[in-house]
C-alpha cells in the first residue's frame, strides 16, 4: 500500500518512470549506459561523495555493482533534498539518463559517458559522521577498520578482493569437478588432536568434563572417506587453530582447498592438482607469467641454494658454498670456524649490481640489526674508479656463466677487489671466488659461515633482502614450483629427542623397512618421507604427503617420535582401527586459500581478503569476541572460570 502511494506520487511530480516500478530500483548504478540516454531510470544506493560546483550539484552514487554519477540543478525538484545529504547515506534517485557534456566523460567508470538527471531523492537511510572514511581509501589504523569492518568493505579496494575471492573459490570448484573429484563435507565438532598446533576446545553440555575439539584440518577424516571406499575427494574446509597470527596466517580460522586421492603414488598428485591450481592462477593472473610445469626441488636443495624451504623463484640470486677459498686462508674469523669444526660452511650470496661500498654497509648494518654480528663483503669495480685500493689481476668476466655481455677490458680497465675480506684472504683467492660466482664491475658477493643448520635462515633472509633492495624481483609472474623429500624427523633441541618434522601421518621413503635399519639418531634424521609443499612466491601456497596407511609401519614412526602404541590408538584410535580393515594407498594435499587469494590480488596482509577477520591479538573488535559468559552457561557446561594469576 506504501509502495502505490509512492508511485502516485511520483507520477503527479512528473516523474519520467512509468507504470509499474520496483520500489527502489529500475537499474542498479553499474548498469546505464549511453543506449540508455532519454530514458527513465530509479537508482539506489549510498552516497559515495558530494561535490557542488557553484549551485550544480554531483552526487557519486554507489552499490555493489557500480558507481552513475546523479546530477541535480536548482530548477529540480530534487536540489532541496540533494543539497542535504552527505557521505555514506542511502538514497533513491529517480531522473532521466543524459550523456555528460563534452569533456566530462569519465572512462574509469563502465557508467562514465551518462549521468542521471534527478527529479526526486529520497534519503532511505542517513548515516552518522563516519568513523573510518570510505571515499578515497586513506590509511587508517588497523583495529579502527576492524571495529567498523562494515564500512571498510564499502571500500573499492577490498569490496573487489571479497568478490574475486568468490570468484577464485568457484574456479577452483568447477576445475576440481572437471579432474573428477568429488565434495565432501566433514564434521565440524570433532575430538582433540595434537597436530601441530592448538585447538579450540567446545565443552559438552551433556558429557560432564569432556570437550569437543573444532578441526585443525579434516586430516584424519578424509582419510577415513578413501578408507571409506570413495575416491577423489575435495573440500573448501574451514580449519580452526589456536595459534599466533602473522602477516600470511590469519588467528582463529582459515579455508583450505582439502584433497585426498585413492590408489596414487607421489606424482599421480602432481599431474592431478598442478594443472588446477596451474589453470587458476591463469585466469586470475592480470597478465602476469605463470610457471608451466613446475620444477620439484628437494628440500635439502632448496635450503641449500635459497635458504628456505620456500623460495621466491622470481628472485635470481642463487646462494653457492665456497668453503674452501677460505679454508687455511688470512681472514682467520672464517678460517678458524672451518678449523674446528667439520660441519662448518661458508656460503656466498651474490649481489650484481650491488658493488658499491654505500650498498654494502647498509646491508652490513641491517644485518647487525636483525641481531647477526654483521655480514661481511667483497665488492668489484674498475680499478682507475679508486687507485688508492689494492689492485687486482686483469679479470675480464666469463659470460657464459654471467650472463651478461663481455666486458671489454682496456690496459686500465682492469677489475679491483675491495672490502676488508679480499685484502685479508688476498688477490688469487678473491679472483678464484669472483671466477666461481661470475661476479664483475658493479657487483658484490655477501658472506655467512658456521653451521649452516644454524644461519640458513639468515642466509635466506639476506638473499630476499639484497634482491629486494637491488630490484632483482621479478614482480611480473607467479613463481610455483614444488619442494619435495622433506626429511621426515627432526631434532628437537629443547626436549633433546626425535619429532616429526612435517606431518605425522607420511609415508617414509623406504616404509617400514627404512624405519627398522636405521639405527643411530643420525639415521633416523636422514630418512626421508613423501611429503612435498607447494611454493608460490616465496609463500607456502600447500603441504601434503603420501599416507602411512600400514599399522605396523605407523605404529613404528610414531615409536621413533617416542610415541608408543597407547598414544596412537587413544590420539587417533578411528584411524588406527581404520587401517587394519584394508586401507588403500592414498595421498593428497591442503592448499591455503586466503593465501592463494592474497597473491592473485597482490595484498600484503590475509585480514585484507577475509570478511570479518581477527586483529592481531585474535581480537574480533566488531563482534566482542572473545566475551565472558554468563554464571548460568557455566553451570551448565560444568565449568569454572580460574582467575589468572598475576
């Protein structure tokens, strides 16, 4: 009855609608174009900015689809209410569509060659002064945008990332579908699990002093389904883990793509997911390069060439041992490491392009920053650029290991070492380290040294660092690549023991056999598993492994891991049963998807492509969660709250 007496109205105001009109859209504001100019149109939605240019006004009208630019003069009927609405509030506007006057067409908008006249507004909703502006997307504290997250997804930006987010997420179903996988959906409330991390525990109401566990990862039931007699599954599963959050990790839940396969070996899983994820990083790529067939790198080769067991690919920098330039040499800081201890290395991170002594003192001092005790150099230049240096041989570059055109050397032109290392280990040696890395003018080589178990990561650290600083990234492709035979124990230095190193539930390269023969820790350390990560960028994009689908094979790695068979049957008894009931070889994989969407948007944090996520502190500031909960629900629960000690 409101909605007719609206239209009547309209219709005795003149109005260019007629007959029977939605009540608050003909149109939505992304959908006019110039074939629509002379035509009637209704918009809805919020007021994206007002701008008045000497008594014409121009209001941005956004909703979800788009954004038409509303006009209202002072002969309008519409200029009167038009002069009194401001950012964020929610309107009607019903007019006429024009074109916009030479010279005011707006090609970033689908909407930009037309306007719409308006003869009638109606505000349907105003809006407080906003908290957290949305036009033009300034930078705002991080916990404000949190608190108001309803306005920040107003905002172009992450509106966008929201929505190709889905868009990701469909792809990947429908590519799934086509390889012949089906959806599983696997229970939410399950039983604790110690898998790595910390779970979210749900007291039961009815069980008096037993809890339920939310699922870290459906791990233990997709293997239950291939166990089960299906085949080929997948799910969009969301993970609940009680850990700290980061950069790359979100607190509290995230969504992996989850995939199990029946009666595979390791490379069946590589030639079903690599075209999937292959195709999906095409279609959302922009135009960026996307690796096709990706290389499988093993992970003591990874650590060793990049410092990390996930590389960022697009980075040319290759990290290279050259212990023995320094073996017995003058610079006694290296020489003396070597000396004593037979486990020592030096490795050398290259830097071209960095050979100046402005560069490698700023490296010097980040690296003393980030708590090393600093990283030593050699640089390479001309000798005439500072004749008061130590000079060196004539040492024109090999470009078939540089890369780089030959360097035409003159009588002066001759290359010189400089930094307190090429003086200390001297000319044959330093030439003999540039020859190895293929180092020339302009260029610089970075050194760390010790126990590489020790400083790896620092010399992977570096490695980003220099590239980033000499621009060496190419920030123009996708990088995917897999990292394979992860060791499948490690040491556990604060307990002094044997622990699994990736996923408990691998199958070890050899089986049970490889288990038995080893012998000493040392062996057991060098056993390998079928556990492989996916890599994308220097991101871990998934991790997955051949299962140990064999009971007495299982029961002797978690007995390695000093886990007896009590333990196995009470922490995975479902399982465990499972398996002595015929269980078919199966393997397969969990890849992030908050992950995948952050690097196909080029977001730098996942709180920027999730809706409604945690702060750092897993804080939701929007909702109040974590809260207390009444006496009542307590009791009920069986529970009482211990006041924290102070």
């Amino acid at each position: 009855m409101a909605d007719s007496t609206h239209e009547t109205a309209m219709a005795a105001a003149g109005s260019p609608l007629s007959g029977q009109v939605h009540r608050y859209r003909s149109h939505t504001c992304g959908a006019l174009r110039r074939a629509d100019v002379g035509a009637g149109a209704r918009l809805s939605g919020w007021v994206h900015r007002v701008r008045d240019h000497g008594g014409l006004l121009f209001i941005d009208l956004r909703d979800h689809y788009g954004v038409t630019q509303v006009v209202a003069d002072p002969d309008s009927p519409a200029f009167r209410t038009a002069e009194g609405v401001r950012s964020e509030w929610v309107i009607r506007v019903d007019g006429r569509v024009r074109e916009r006057p030479e010279g005011t067409v707006n090609p970033e908008l689908a909407t930009g060659e037309v306007e719409l006249f308006a003869r009638d507004i109606e505000v349907l909703s105003a809006a407080k002064e906003l908290p957290v502006p949305v036009f033009g997307e300034p930078e705002y504290p991080e916990d404000l945008r949190l608190t108001y997250r309803f306005l920040d997804l107003r905002r172009e930006t992450l509106h966008a990332n929201i929505m190709r987010r889905l868009s990701i997420i469909a792809s990947i179903r429908r590519r799934m579908s086509e390889a012949g996988f089906f959806e599983f959906a696997t229970p939410i409330l399950t039983a604790s699990s110690p898998e790595g991390a910390r779970d979210f525990l749900v007291p039961s109401r009815i069980h008096a002093g037993k809890f339920y566990a939310l699922p870290q990862a459906p791990q233990q039931y997709k293997q239950l389904i291939m166990i089960s007699g299906f085949d080929r599954y997948f799910q969009i599963a969301p993970c609940f883990r009680d850990e700290d959050p980061r950069a790359d990790r979100l607190p509290g839940e995230f969504y992996q793509l989850d995939v199990e396969m029946s009666f595979v070996e390791q490379s069946d899983v590589f030639a079903a997911m690599e075209p999937v994820l292959t195709g999906v990083f095409e279609e959302f790529a922009g135009g960026k390069a996307v690796t096709q067939g990706w290389p499988r790198i093993p992970y003591e080769e990874a650590i060793r060439k990049y410092g990390t067991d996930k590389p960022d690919l697009r980075n040319p920098i290759v990290i290279e041992e050259v212990t023995e330039h320094f073996r017995g040499s003058g610079f006694k800081v290296f020489a003396s490491l070597i000396n004593k201890d037979p486990q020592a290395q030096v490795w050398a991170i290259p830097a071209r392009g960095g050979g100046s002594r402005a560069f490698c003192d700023r490296m010097n001092a980040w690296a003393i920053a980030e708590g090393q005790p600093g990283l030593g150099y050699i640089f390479w230049r001309k000798a005439e650029a500072n004749k008061s240096e130590a000079k060196q041989p004539p040492t024109p570059r090999d470009p078939t290991k540089s890369g780089k055109a030959p360097l035409e050397l003159t009588a002066v032109e001759i290359l010189e070492a400089a930094g307190p290392i090429a003086k200390n280990i001297g000319p044959e040696r330093t030439e003999k380290l540039r020859a190895q890395l293929a180092l020339g003018d302009g260029d610089a080589v970075f050194f760390a040294a010790g126990n590489p178990k020790k400083f790896y990561k620092f010399a992977g650290e570096a490695r980003s660092k220099i590239a980033t600083e000499l621009k060496l990234i190419d920030e123009n492709r996708f990088a995917l690549a897999w990292i394979v035979d992860f060791p499948m124990y490690e040491w556990n230095e604060e307990e002094k023991r044997i622990d699994f190193s990736h996923n408990p539930f691998s199958m070890p390269q050899g089986e049970l056999g490889a288990l038995e023969a080893a012998k000493t820790t040392e062996e057991l350390l060098a056993i390998k598993a079928y556990q492989y990560d996916i890599v994308c960028n220097g991101f871990e994009l998934a991790s997955g492994g051949i299962r140990n689908h064999k009971p007495a094979t299982m029961l002797k790695a978690f007995a390695i891991a000093g886990l007896g068979p009590e333990v196995v049957e009470q922490n995975f008894g479902g399982m465990y049963r499972a398996f002595q009931y015929g269980a078919p070889p199966h393997g397969g994989m969990a890849a992030g998807i908050d992950r995948m969407v952050m690097l196909l948007v080029g977001a730098k944090n996942l709180r920027e492509v999730a809706l409604f996520p945690m702060n750092q502190q897993a804080n939701d500031l929007l909702m109040g969660a974590p809260s207390e909960v009444s006496p009542k629900q307590l009791r009920e629960l069986h529970i009482r709250v211990v006041p924290t000690e102070r």
